[in-house]
C-alpha cells in the first residue's frame, strides 16, 4: 500500500503541490473558463469530506459534465489552481447529493496518512478554504450575508455601505523540541494512545512574538525554561485552520519537568530510551515526528528513520502535528 512520504525540505501538507496562479482569481470568467477547459478537474467536497476510491485510497476528481458539478450553485466554486498541470475547481455540495460511482466521502485527518503526499496536501487546502467559507457566512461588521469574491479565496459583505472583505483565517501556534543537549522533553496528553509522547506545542496569543509564545507554553506544560530558540519549518494543519511553526530550543540539564493541566506526564528522554523503543513517537507524518528526528539524527549512531523501519507499524494510524 503506498504511503504518505515526506521530502528533504517540505513537511507532510505543505509543498509545492498545486500552482496557485492567484492572478487568475480576479477574471471575471474563470468559472467559464473552467468548463471549457476539458482537462479541468473538480474536486467534490461534502462539508469538510472529500471522494475517495480505490482498493489504495485516491481523491475521485470529476468532470464538468458531471450531475453534482452541474447541480451545484455557481457561488461555491472556488478556484484552487493547477494541481498536475490541470486546472482544479472546489465545488462544495448538499449534505444530501451521493458521491461518483465508486467512490465515498472521506474525512482528510484519519486517512491523510494512506494518501499520496500532493493529494493529501490538496485536501488539506481545500479542507481550509471550505471550513473557513462556511464560517464566514454573514459579516462580522454588521450581520449581513457574505458572497464569495476573488474565485472563493475572499468573503465580502453585500451591504454596500460596509462591504468588509475577510479573508481566510490561519491560527499560529508554536511547537517546539526542547532539549539539554543529550536528552529531549518530551510529554503527554491523557488522551493520546497509551505510550505517546510528543514535543510541546500552543496558540500564539495576541500580543505575543513566537518566541515569547514557546518560552511561555514550555514553561506553562513542563516548568522548563528555555533559551536559543531557533527556527526549523512549518506544517499547514486545517484540523480546523492551524499552521504549526516547529522550533527547536535548549534548557540546562538540571531544568527538573513536572506534568500540567496540559499534560500528564511530561521526562527527558534520551536517544537511547527512544531507540529501544521506549516510548511511542507521534506519525512520521507529523512536524513534531520530523523535530525528534532532526534532534536524534545530529549525535545518533543511525538515522531515526532506520531504526523505525526495523520496528515495522509502531505507531498508530492518525494523529496531529504533536
């Protein structure tokens, strides 16, 4: 069965996997331009739920030609880009109209692991657009009605004297692996599988830089003060509309964790503990998996990716960023 794999330089969800072209939004015909198109692609989206078929799961696009496409109203279309070199159209249904023959309507989170990489990235965008669209109804301002604008990608009023544009909303928060040079903090959640431990994470509250934010969410979770904090990647996570910024930072070695409201345990662990498989680490699919690893990997004997091969399915399906 092929799995979720990720590259040298993008996490899982993120890279270059759709060709945006924004400066198509702003053609008036673009809908028009669509249908003429006979390579363009329509993805079906049922709420937050996306077709999906095959013995190997694979996103079921459609044709313009296609019932659901033709029945759906004009205004929930949303120009997502070129995925693959073909033009690729959102349309947002009834929680009533079926799925294509072959196919059914599949939440992104619990099989974003089994897809292919770009295809599970393109849900993920268009999972965001469709939760932040159907929350941005009416304005914010007055209560009108909102209509989408710009190919779906903004959300104005119709009162002409407000008219306030909101575009689609994206929740900073912070994830971090801390460590004191031979050791890496690491906790829990009660809800988590039995054994998984994970690296910290938070909101960005207003008000706050990133690294205000980790210094207060690592204090606040394990008691552990931090210093050098350094910047590593990031991971769009619309679970519901979250992009998580992954850091690495240092504590001194006598810093003592304790467990918080947050988590119920929270230790160092050494690369030793991790490499005989102490502990559960979170999905490779994960940002906080890829901090463990560029972690574990600078004074490993192997690579972390080497060591769980050899472990076979250790983790459970699903998951977040932590």
């Amino acid at each position: 069965m092929p799995t979720a794999t990720l590259t040298a330089s993008h996490n899982f969800l993120a890279g270059p996997y759709i060709d945006r072209r924004s400066e198509s939004r702003e053609e008036a015909d673009w809908r028009a331009a669509a249908v003429s198109d006979p390579g363009t692609l329509f993805l079906l989206a049922r709420g937050t739920a996306h077709p999906i078929g095959g013995e190997h799961p694979s996103v079921t696009f459609v044709r313009a030609d296609d019932p659901a496409v033709r029945s759906a109203a004009l205004e929930s279309w949303v120009l997502l880009g070129w995925y693959r070199e073909a033009r690729c159209v959102l349309v947002q249904l009834g929680e009533d109209v079926p799925p294509p023959p072959g196919a059914r309507f599949e939440e992104l989170r619990p099989l974003a692991a089994l897809l292919d990489g770009e295809q599970a990235g393109l849900l993920a965008y268009a999972r965001a657009l469709t939760y932040w669209q159907r929350r941005h109804r009416h304005c914010g301002v007055c209560g009108a009605p909102c209509e989408p604008q710009r190919a779906g990608h903004v959300m104005r009023c119709t009162d002409p004297t407000c008219a306030t544009e909101s575009f689609p909303r994206i929740d900073p928060a912070v994830i971090v692996l801390v460590s004191d040079g031979e050791r890496a903090l690491l906790g829990r959640q009660a809800s988590w599988p039995a054994g998984r431990y994970s690296t910290v994470a938070g909101f960005v509250e207003p008000g706050e830089s990133l690294e205000d934010t980790i210094a207060r969410e690592v204090l606040e979770e394990t008691g552990v003060v931090i210093h050098d904090t350094c910047y590593h990647s990031s991971q769009p996570w619309p679970f519901p509309s979250s992009l998580m910024l992954g850091f690495t930072a240092s504590a001194a070695p006598d810093a003592r964790p304790r467990p918080s409201e947050e988590l119920e345990d929270v230790r160092w662990f050494s690369r030793a503990a991790i490499a005989a498989g102490e502990i559960l680490l979170p999905p490779p699919t994960s940002i906080s998996h890829r901090l463990i690893a560029h972690w574990f990997d600078a004074h490993g004997s192997e690579p972390l990716a080497a060591i769980t091969a050899r472990s076979g399915p250790w983790y459970a399906r699903g998951g977040g960023p932590r």
